[in-house]
C-alpha cells in the first residue's frame, strides 16, 4: 500500500510544486503560514523537521525564518522538486529520503517536528506519530495541520460544485493540485486509508494521547488566514485545516534543571 501511495506523490510532484510556488509568490499566503507555524512554535530559533515535506514549502517558510531545518520525504519526486527549489529560493536545507513512520535520525535529535498535509496519507498513523516523538527532545513539539480532504466533499454538495469549477477554471498542468483525497489514489487504496472514515480532529488528540505528548492541543485555520483573490478560488473549498500540537514530557534531568531556575 504505502508503495502505491509514494508512486502517487511522485507522480504529482511536478503539478505539486508548480502550486507550491505559486504559494511561495504570495506574500499574504507565505507569512500566513509562517505566522500559524510561529504561534504554534513559540519564540526562539529552533531545530526543525519537516515530515513529508513534499516540493519543501513548510521548509522554506521556517528556513527563511531563521530556523536550522531538515527535511524528509518518502517520494524522490518530491525530494527533486525539493532540491531545485531550494536552490530557486536560495535556502540551505538537508533533505533526505525518510519515511514519516520509521524516521532516519537518532532519539531527541529535533526541538520541533512539524508536517503538513502528510498524516492522512500515511498507512499507520499512530506509528508515524510515536515515531515523531521519539525524535524530538524533552520538552520540544510535535506540530502537524490537516484536514478533512474526504469527509469536507462528501459532505457538501456546494463544496464538490466549487471544486468542480475551481478544476475547470485552472490549466490541465495545475489540475491536480488539492493536497489530498482519497480520489488521488486507487479506489482500493482510498478505502484503506485511515483518513477516509476517521473523526477528525477528534481522532488525532486521541493517538497523540497514546503515543505519549502532552498538553495537546488543536485549532481550526481558516482558510481565509492563507488564501486570497483567485488562490481562494482554486484551493479554498475544503472546509479548512486543523493544526495539532503536543509536547513531549521533559526528562527528569532536564525537570531537576527547571526547578533550580
Ligand atoms: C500533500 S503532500 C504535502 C507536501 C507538503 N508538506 C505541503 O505542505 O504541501 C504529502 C507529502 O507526504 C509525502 N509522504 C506520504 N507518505 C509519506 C511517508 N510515509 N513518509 C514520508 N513522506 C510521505 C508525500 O510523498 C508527499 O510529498
């Protein structure tokens, strides 16, 4: 299953990055997601992984912050479109071929993990999440934004009208570009993917829960925050996102730390 799921990804990932420029050329769109990244991150300059970090969009946004980021995606595609981008933007950032649910770095390596648009397509989820635990330090925070890419459309029938003509309004070269659906893959495949029927967020607190994070949180992101003019039209059907955020317990040297301060 996940060998299909990549294919899919790598084949989209030239219409893929096209959108995620045209993302990147909107400075109302850029700092909106930095602004939601920042909220959720806190002050400081961190040390950050992007999981599934597609053509490298939420990866230019930290770097072009200040932030030291690393990024990984499953799809060579993706990895690709990635590496000439970052030399388009003029960013020093390590990308490497990782897999969301079986990560290549060592224990408590990042202060923050985050990822976009990725935990819907991943065949175990809860895997995936204990995995971003695992590599993130005491204290440090898993951040993730979703959506409801199934459930939004088959629960509207204004939204999939819109979704029609947003399709119709855009060159065949931009066709593919929501950032999920179960449609993008086989009938099989989309049947099988947890997202398809899950409660979400409501489920997604829950597996954070079990893969050990605290203080977790979610918050609805309008897309109005990230979308204008014509980009509203093309992308802004779906319902809007949802950002999940947690902290991993600190360690009982770094409490010991904490309450001599
Ligand atoms: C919808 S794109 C999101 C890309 C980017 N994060 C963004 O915000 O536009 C989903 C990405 O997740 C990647 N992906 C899917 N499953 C993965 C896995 N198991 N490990 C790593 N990356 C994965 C895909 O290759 C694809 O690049």
């Amino acid at each position: 299953m996940k060998d299909e799921i990549i294919d899919v990804w790598s084949q989209r990932s030239q219409s893929y990055s096209k959108v995620v420029q045209g993302g990147m050329a909107s400075t109302y769109e850029s700092r909106g997601w930095q602004e939601i990244f920042t909220e959720a991150m806190g002050p400081g300059k961190h040390k950050v992984l992007d999981v599934g970090t597609g053509p490298g969009v939420v990866a230019f946004l930290l770097a072009q912050l200040g932030h030291e980021v690393t990024a990984v995606d499953l799809s060579e595609g993706m990895l690709t479109e990635a590496r000439q981008n970052a030399v388009k933007y003029g960013l020093d950032i390590r990308f490497e071929k990782g897999d969301a649910e079986n990560l290549p770095f060592p224990d408590c390596s990042y202060d923050i993990v985050v990822s976009k648009y990725v935990l819907w397509t991943v065949p175990d989820p809860e895997k995936a999440l204990s995995e971003w635990h695992r590599v993130v330090r005491p204290g440090g925070k898993v951040i993730y934004v979703d959506g409801n890419w199934t459930t939004d459309l088959e629960s509207s029938w204004w939204r999939r009208r819109w979704r029609d003509a947003a399709r119709l309004s855009i060159a065949f070269s931009e066709r593919h570009h929501s950032p999920g659906g179960r449609k993008d893959f086989s009938d099989r495949v989309g049947e099988m993917l947890w997202s398809t029927h899950a409660d979400r967020p409501a489920q997604d607190l829950d597996m954070m829960g079990k893969a050990g994070f605290e203080n977790i949180s979610t918050v609805h992101i309008s897309n109005r925050r990230v979308l204008k003019g014509m980009r509203y039209f093309k992308h802004g059907y779906w319902k809007g996102n949802f950002l999940v955020s947690g902290t991993k317990a600190s360690g009982p040297s770094e409490k010991r730390m904490g309450e001599g301060q």
